[in-house]
C-alpha cells in the first residue's frame, strides 16, 4: 500500500494542470499561432512536452511528501515449526559434564547448550520459537516469534547464575501455555533441555495432562547427562528401589511417554553429543508451515525525485532545440515571353 509522510505537501498537487493552460513553446513570428500550416511533428510534440511538464510537477510534489510503500506483512510459505525451547537454569547447569566447576578448558553445560541453541535457531529461518526457563520458578523470557535478534537476545540473556532447584514440571506447563494462541498453521514442538528433574506434584502433573491434550504438541527431552548419573532408560535391578525420590530423572520420563502426545528423549554426555542431538531434532521437526513475513517500508520519493529532474530535463533539452517558425517568401512571378 502507498502512503506519504507529509500529506500537507499534496495540496500542492493541482499546480501539476499548470502545462495545460500555459503553452511550453511561445517563440513565433506570427500573432495566432492558429494560423501556421498543420505540422504532424508539432501535433504530437504539443500534448507531449505537456504532458512532461504535469509528470515533473507531479513527481516533485510527490518526492516532497515522503511517497512510500508502507510496511507490513506477507503469508510465507516455508520449511519449520512452531517451537518452544524449555532451558534449565539450575545451578547444576553451570557445571561441566564432568560436575566440576568449567576450567577454562571446559563448557559448563549452559555455555553449550547456549552456543549450540544460537547456532540451531540461525539456520532455521522459518521457525516461529518462543523461550522460555526454569529454575526454581518457570521464568517467560519471549514468546513465539520469527524475530531472530529477539531469540538471540533471550538465549544470550541465559547466561547468569542459576539458582540451586529445578521445578521442572511448572516450567513445562508454561511452555506448554505458550502456544497458546498460535495461529500459524504448522507442527508445535517443545524442547526441554535439561541436566535433571523433580518430583512433579500430582496437581501439576493433571495441569501437564490436560496441556498436552489440548495443545496437541511434539514433546523433546535433551537430557545433559554428568559424568557419573544414571541414564533415563537404565532400569533398576529387581529389589532395588525404584522411587520419584530416588530416580526423578528415570521417573519424568516414564511420565512423558504416558502423556499422550509424541515425545522423544535425548541423552547428550559431551557438548558434540548435543550437537547431534539438536541436529536430529532439526530434522524432524522440519515441516510445512504457514507464517507471516514481515516486508519493511520502501521509500520512493528519492525515485520520484529523479522522474522529476528527468521530465524537466527534457523539456530543457526542447525548449533548447526550438526553433522559430518563419513563412517562405513568395516565389517570384513568372514573366510571360
């Protein structure tokens, strides 16, 4: 849509009809021009050097008034999800794989699973990814967007201390709650990258149930495993203790299967095993989807401008190749022998 940044200036306009009253060629020994003998040259140069003369002054008025192509938003048709990454703030999460304090010689687990999420978002264009945190309480940090300075900044923004508990379940229901109102058509997806979990209270798990049932979501676990921690899919011996307390890791995922959506755990020990891991979820998370792409404002009065000074140019260059019209003298009469 075209717009103007000075619509004042188009009051202006109607001095554009000017050329229609005021004839560009005067120079002309004769008094009525009316009379000179018809000219097919001069017929069509008239209505065009007029013509010239309205597309300058209509130009000018136009470049004064800020002419534009306002901004807004297309449908695009792209390759992607709609995806909200859950990340731990923990304090364990500052710790390396090893769970040792990083060195200098180590990532802690949040500096690469930061580094590896930039990297991730960055090639995936089409995405609309929300943000989202926990540690001790679910923390929002940007809901669903296409905006990458606005994901890179919300993932950057991950890098203070975390705090010493996880509630995990609180924070899956919050990224759970933000597709909420997702009006891309598309596939939803929730990545949780974590280094543990929590018993989750049984009113918290309805609260997930429910969620998961209504927002119809594909579910991700990337479980940043320490050196030393039992895996997710290790089961116990019989007659050991196999309790929420005791194994809450083992126990969050036993719960997610059963949460009747698709879900999918990940086991990462190093940050190249994360690597892998997002990369794989990548590719499955990689399909059709409708959003709307921003289109910035374009100006056009400097083009306007130029249409002006190219109208007046050629009437220059027409008025400097006039030439004044003069009758032929008479031939001289014929003398009779």
């Amino acid at each position: 849509m075209i717009g103007v940044s000075a619509p004042l200036a188009l009051a202006l306009l109607p001095v554009a009809l000017l050329p229609l009253a005021t004839p560009w060629l005067r120079h002309s020994r004769l008094p009525r021009l009316d009379l000179r003998p018809p000219d097919g040259r001069s017929a069509v140069a008239d209505p065009l050097l007029t013509g010239l003369g309205m597309v300058a002054v209509a130009a000018l008025v136009l470049g004064i008034a800020g002419l534009h192509l306002k901004g807004g938003t297309v449908p695009h048709r792209g390759s992607g999800t709609n995806l909200v990454l859950l990340i731990d703030r923990s304090s364990s999460m500052d710790e390396t794989f090893a769970g040792r304090a990083p060195d200098g010689t180590e990532e802690s687990k949040s500096d690469a699973a930061r580094r590896i999420l930039l990297d991730f978002i960055g090639k995936r264009p089409d995405d609309r990814t929300g943000i989202a945190a926990f540690s001790t309480a679910p923390l929002p940090m940007l809901p669903l967007t296409r905006s990458r300075s606005a994901q890179t900044a919300a993932i950057a923004a991950l890098d203070e201390p975390g705090l010493s508990q996880t509630d995990i379940g609180r924070g899956l229901a919050l990224a759970l709650g933000m597709m909420d109102g997702t009006t891309a058509a598309g596939s939803r997806a929730v990545l949780m990258v974590s280094d543990g979990a929590g018993v989750i209270a049984p009113e918290v798990q309805e609260a997930l149930r429910w969620l998961a049932a209504r927002q119809e979501v594909h579910l991700y676990w990337l479980y940043l495993r320490s050196e030393g921690a039992k895996s997710l899919f290790e089961v116990p011996r019989p007659g050991k203790p196999d309790t929420p307390q005791l194994r809450p890791e083992r126990h969050l995922h036993l719960f997610l299967q059963r949460l009747g959506v698709p879900y999918r755990a990940f086991e990462a020990e190093s940050p190249d095993a994360v690597a892998r891991a997002v990369e794989e979820i990548g590719r499955m998370e990689t399909r059709p989807i409708l959003t709307d792409r921003a289109v910035p404002r374009r100006d056009l009065s400097r083009a306007a401008f130029i249409m002006a000074a190219a109208a007046a140019l050629l009437l220059a260059v027409a008025r400097g190749l006039e030439r004044p019209w003069a009758p032929r003298a008479p031939l001289p009469p014929v003398r009779a022998e």
